[in-house]
C-alpha cells in the first residue's frame, strides 16, 4: 500500500532526541516549539509534516521544579491511506461490476442461445420434420436434461410415424386382395355367376376371405396395443410350460397332420409370468415352425441358473440375408407370404417380459431362441 519501511510503531518519551532519530529533525522542531509555547496540560496534535501525517499527544509536567515534556507520536497511517483505499476500493469496485456485467451477458447470451436451439428442435418435431441429433454444449442439467426429454420424444414420435406409415402400407397391400376378392366373388354370385363353380365354393372362398381379413385385424390391432407406452402384462401367475405348449399345439393340430414334431418339454417347469401373452408368443412361433418347414419341427427347452431358453427348430429354407436384420419389425415379410408381424408381436411382448429372442445361425434349417427370466 506504499508504507516505506520505517517506523510506525508508537513513541513515547520525555527526550526530544529519541523523537529525532525516528523522524528527523524538522519534526523534532516542530514538536518542541509546539511544547514550548503550548499553555495546557495535555493537547494532541493531527500535523502532516515532511509528507507524514503525525498524532502527537504532548503532555505537560513537573518534576523537581522542572517542567517536563512527554511525547507521545505515532503515524496516522489511517490518514495517509484512507485516500488510496477508497481509490483502490472504488476501482476494484467498478472492475467488479464491469466482470459482472460481462458475465451476465455472457451467460444470459449462452442461455438464450441454447433457449433458442431447443425451441428450434421443438417446431422441426412438431412440424415432423427431418434433423440431425439434437446437440447442445452446455454445463446446465436442467437444460441436459430437457435436451434428453427431447431426444425421447423424438425417438418416440419417429417410432410412432414409422409405425403409422407401416400400417398404411400394411392396410392397403394386405387387405386391398381379399376385400377385391370378396367384392368380386359376391357381385357374380348376385349375378349368379360362381367363379369357383357352383354357390357353396364360391361361399367358401369369400368366407375363407373374411378369416383372412379377421386374422390380419387381429395381429394389426395385437402390434400396436403392444408397441404403446401404456401396455402392460396382466400379473403373473404359475404357469406350467409343457400343458401351455400341448394347448396351442393340440389348436394348430389341423395345420400340421401331415408334419412330424418332435417336442422336448419337461413337465416340471413352471414359469412366473402371464399365460395368455406367452400363448401369443408360442402360437406365432409354432405357426411359422408349421408354415416354414418341409417335414420336420422340433419344440424344447431346458432351465439353466435363473433362465429358461426355449428352441424352436424346423428343417425349411433359412433366412435370406437381406431380411435378417429386420426379422423382428413389424410388417416384414418372407417370400412365403403371411402377415409379416408374427415375430415382432414376440419379440415386443418378450422384451416386456424382460426377455430377448433371436436367430441362431444352423448349417440346416432354423432354429430360433427365445430367452425368458425363471
């Protein structure tokens, strides 16, 4: 703060001399004339000589007839740097304000900015519109976590679309064939004209028609109950996997008489879960094992630590590379025909089960696998 190295300590003494070798001479003079002519007992004195400013307290005696002078002097320090410290206070002061000021701006600008990004990503979603990943560098978690919830609604809104879209598709190629057929095949018949030959075979195909219709109503409506957030599994219950399987099987029977099976179950296990929606996954399963294989279909499983694991084999065709990667989405097809949303109602109410299913590769064949917790 500029203080030189001297003293600023307090002297107090009765000798004029002690006062000179401390602060000099012209303050020694200046004290002593001071004491000379001073006429009260005791007087301070506030002076500012020789650039120092000096609390003298001069005190007035009497000692053996003698008058005695006692000094009392110290450095008024407060004095000479209460100037600078304002200075000093009042520019470190505004320096404050000014960082303060930038800052603000600084963060108000960062923020506004990345307020103006998420509200540039909330219209392109709402409009639907195509945009790379949301991106936003900030240190803020409540705008990390906004930009999360963004990203979720994206995913969800696109997975919803890719959904709609497929179910447009799905709508106007799959029913498009049978409706024509029955439209067809019932305004002959009023003209009494029978395609198949006669009324009853005609009837039939316009009844085996509207199963056809039903069943694909049935499976569209299954998918996206299953796709949506607020699906959930009735409450569990003990279920035994070898009758579960024998009932699903003894319902298909009539589709797979002229196949042989081979099945593999122990009667013993019991799973924790919901029996309908395990009968969806095995009717599916077992459906495409009778519809894809030429002679041959085998069903088994076995227990190992907390998991069953369940093998669904039949000696047809293996899957084409191209379609593996999309096995299990909704409305992908085989070149054998069908519904093309038997395996995506697996693997979605599997996964919600907390299991996986997934196609193991065969030098013959195919064989599917289907994970499940005990």
């Amino acid at each position: 703060m500029g203080i030189k190295n001297e003293w600023i300590l307090g002297v107090s003494t009765n000798s004029i001399e002690v006062i000179q070798n401390v602060h000099g001479n012209e303050v020694a003079s200046f004290f002593e004339d001071k004491a000379l002519n001073q006429t009260e007992e005791n007087q301070i004195y506030c002076e500012n000589i020789s650039g120092k400013n000096l609390l003298c307290n001069i005190k007035l005696d009497t000692q053996n007839g003698e008058t005695i002078y006692e000094y009392s002097i110290i450095r008024d320090i407060y004095a000479e740097l209460f100037p600078k410290i304002c200075t000093y206070f009042i520019c470190f002061t505004l320096l404050l304000i000014l960082l303060s000021i930038w800052y603000t701006n600084f963060i108000s600008n960062k923020l506004y900015s990345d307020i103006h990004k998420l509200q540039i990503y909330t219209r392109k979603i709402t409009k639907k519109e195509k945009f790379n990943e949301i991106s936003i560098d900030t240190n803020d978690k409540e705008l990390q976590n906004l930009v999360g919830d963004l990203k979720v609604l994206k995913e969800t809104l696109d997975r919803e679309e890719a959904l709609r879209q497929s179910t447009l598709q799905y709508i106007s190629h799959e029913m498009k064939t049978p409706i024509m057929i029955i439209e067809g095949y019932t305004s002959s018949a009023k003209d009494n004209l029978f395609p198949k030959g006669d009324l009853n075979s005609t009837l039939d195909t316009i009844l085996n028609q509207t199963i056809r219709i039903k069943q694909k109503v049935k499976d569209l409506i299954t998918v996206i109950k299953i796709e949506s957030d607020d699906y959930l599994l009735s409450s569990n219950s003990s279920v035994n996997l070898f009758e579960t399987i024998n009932e699903v099987l003894t319902l298909l029977k009539c589709n797979y008489s002229t196949k042989k099976i081979k099945l593999n179950i122990p009667e013993d296990i019991f799973i924790e879960t919901d029996k309908e929606q395990l009968k969806i996954i095995f009717e599916n399963l077992i459906t495409n094992q009778i519809k894809y294989s030429k002679d041959f279909f085998s069903i088994s499983c076995h227990q190992k630590n907390d998991k069953l694991f369940f093998y669904f084999f039949n000696d047809g065709d293996k899957i084409g590379e191209k379609i593996k990667p999309f096995l299990f989405s909704p409305f992908i097809k085989e070149y054998h025909g069908g519904s093309g949303l038997g395996l995506s109602i697996c693997k979605s109410i599997i996964t919600k089960m907390k299991g996986s299913i997934y196609l193991k590769e065969t030098t013959v064949g195919t064989l599917f696998v289907i994970e499940l917790p005990l």
